[in-house]
C-alpha cells in the first residue's frame, strides 16, 4: 500500500535549497558526536572551534577529516596549520563545547593543555583525542574538508557528548539520578563484574556467604571517571565499566547503583587479591546475602546466556527492566585502547 508523507516535502531547485530553514532541521536529525578542534596560528596564539562535522576517512593510512566554513577566520588558521588536534568530548562537557563554540578570545583560560604536532594544544580529560598533522584541504561549496593524517590517539573512559537538532545533550543517566539524593548523602556502588576469563566476581563474608564488590560514592562523583578510578581501586586493575545495570532505594531508603563491567586480569591473579572467581555456571544466586543481591545476579546470569541486557530500576521489592539493545558479552575493550571509527555528521557548530 502506497502512503505519502503528511509533511510537506522540500525540493532543492537549480542547486539552491528551496527552504533553508526546514533543510538544516532534516540534517539536524542525524545525531552526532561533539568534538573541539584545536591548533595554533601563525603568531603561535592558540585557536579552536567547535564542531560535529568530524569522520574517519581511511585506516591505512589513518585519515580523519572536518568541515570548517572557508569564509570564516577559522578556515586560515587551520587551512595554513601545520598541524591540529581533534578532541571527542565527554557528556560532563557541554560547556567547553559551548566556549569553543562562541567568539571568546579567551577559550583556553584555565586549561590544561600539552603541545601537539606543530604546538597544535592538547586538552586534558577528554574523553579522546587525535593529533594530525595537516594531510589535504578541499573546498566543497561553501565549506572546507580539513583533512589530516593521525600521529597519534588516545581515549580515557567517559559517556559521550550528543548533539541532535541543534542542542548538546549527554547520556548521564546515573547522574541524573545522583542529583536527585542529598549532597551529604553517600551512594552505595556495587560492581557485576567479570574477569577476562570470564569468571564473575565477589567476596566471601564473615558467615561464609557471597556479596558483590562493592564502594561508596558521592553523589557529585558517579560520572565516568570517578567510576572508573572507583572500580580501579577497588579491583587494583584495569577495568571497563560499561554502563548502568541496576538502581534501586534499599529499605532505608538509600540509592544503591550496579554497574556492568569487566575487569582486565584472570581470575587466579584477582583470587591472589582476595576476590571470589566463579564460572557463571559455577554461581548460586542465592548465596549472595546482601539484601537484593541474589535477584541482581540471577538476573544477570540469564541475561548472559542469552547477550541481551537491561537495566533494572525500583526498589528491593518490586521495579522494571528496560532492555539494552546491541549489547554482547564479548565485545570488551580496555579503557584506553581504541581506533579511529567513522562519526559522520551534519550541520557543525563552529566558533567563528
């Protein structure tokens, strides 16, 4: 059956946009990341904008590209650089991504920054960064294709920074839901862990029981890092931590967060630390003895065997599961090793 769009449909007439303002909506529907591209100019005056017109063009050799408008004063500095650095930012930074974005002649005030190639500056606590040196400049219409070969890489864990229909936005669930506890409060943070060995992770108690690893969070600290350096400590390794699994009000009414993860060691180094390391076939959900832990681990083995996930959200006694989609058990990556993937884009936001 033939159907037709309710909307009304926008032509492009003799290569000019018919509706300017409804063409720049349709490419705002294709959401992006955010990124702060950085170099220096010819006075050696540190320059940068931001922009989500940013995509991998080649892995061999390693390409990355931007967009940049060619009659802004932007497109001379960098069109003229000989080198720059792409900074992927995370969801705590919408602000850095709001003053790279304006005309401030003070964006760098207060960062900490290193020198990249050609004293290109490199932020610190991004969630990546690409340095390159300049590879080849395009002009297509009105705009410029930077593009610039990639000297060197890094990424630090961290949820990232969206843009869709001309607005930032993050994906900060957990936080969302730290804000709303009292600032002098502590957040119980437990970890559903796995070793690379795929054992599952937890501690013997006193009585001889089982309960998951566990720390004790602020709510101003359950953002990525702060996660991250949690779990590391706890653990004394590197770790991966994925995403949020489960929150709930225990019978005190305290929030309590579980984070999916893995852990970068096997299980006979982690049980050298004291850690309990079990097979999954090996776990019985019901020795866990802290209140809720055993319907968390339960939960947890089932939706393992099947590599669909969700996230459980209520109380000890009774909430709901919203399934995560694309999620596999054996996809893992350590924190901080990563390559460069395509994240094309469509309208940029620029710092003029």
């Amino acid at each position: 059956m033939n159907t037709q769009p309710t909307g009304a449909i926008g032509s492009a007439i003799e290569v000019k946009i018919q509706d300017l303002g409804s063409y720049r909506q349709v490419l705002g529907s294709f959401m992006t990341g955010v990124t702060v591209i950085t170099t220096v100019d010819a006075d050696g005056r540190q320059r940068g904008i931001t922009a989500n017109s940013f995509t991998s063009v080649s892995l061999d050799p390693p390409l990355v590209l931007f967009c940049v408008d060619y009659r802004a004063a932007s497109y001379e500095t960098f069109q003229s650089a000989e080198g720059f650095v792409i900074h992927v930012l995370s969801s705590e930074q919408q602000e850095l991504a709001k003053t790279f974005a304006s005309k401030s002649e003070t964006k760098f005030a207060g960062l900490e920054t290193e020198s990249g190639h050609g004293g290109a500056p490199i932020l610190s606590d991004v969630h990546g960064w690409l340095e390159c040196r300049l590879h080849d400049t395009v002009i297509a219409g009105d705009h410029a294709i930077i593009i610039g070969e990639v000297l060197r890489y890094n990424s630090e864990p961290a949820r990232p920074l969206g843009f869709y229909q001309g607005r930032f936005f993050g994906f900060n669930t957990d936080q969302e839901i730290a804000a709303l506890a009292p600032q002098l409060s502590r957040i119980a943070v437990t970890w559903m862990m796995q070793t690379e060995d795929g054992a599952i992770l937890a501690r013997r108690t006193e009585a001889g029981g089982l309960v998951l690893p566990a720390s004790s969070a602020a709510p101003k600290d359950v953002h990525a890092r702060a996660l991250a350096a949690l779990a590391e400590q706890e653990f004394s390794s590197r770790v991966s931590v994925e995403f949020l699994y489960s929150v709930f009000e225990d019978e005190k009414d305290r929030l309590g967060l579980t984070y999916r993860g893995q852990v970068f060691a096997r299980g006979a180094q982690l049980e050298q630390a004291g850690f309990v390391c079990l097979q999954p076939s090996e776990v019985d959900p019901e020795a866990f003895a802290r209140p809720g832990e055993s319907a968390i681990v339960g939960r947890y083995l089932d939706e393992l065997a099947n590599s669909r996930f969700g996230i459980y959200a209520g109380t000890l006694a009774e909430g709901a599961i919203a399934h995560v989609s694309g999620v596999q058990s054996d996809d893992r990556v350590p924190a901080g090793v990563t390559a460069p993937e395509n994240a094309t884009a469509s309208n940029s936001v620029e710092g003029k």
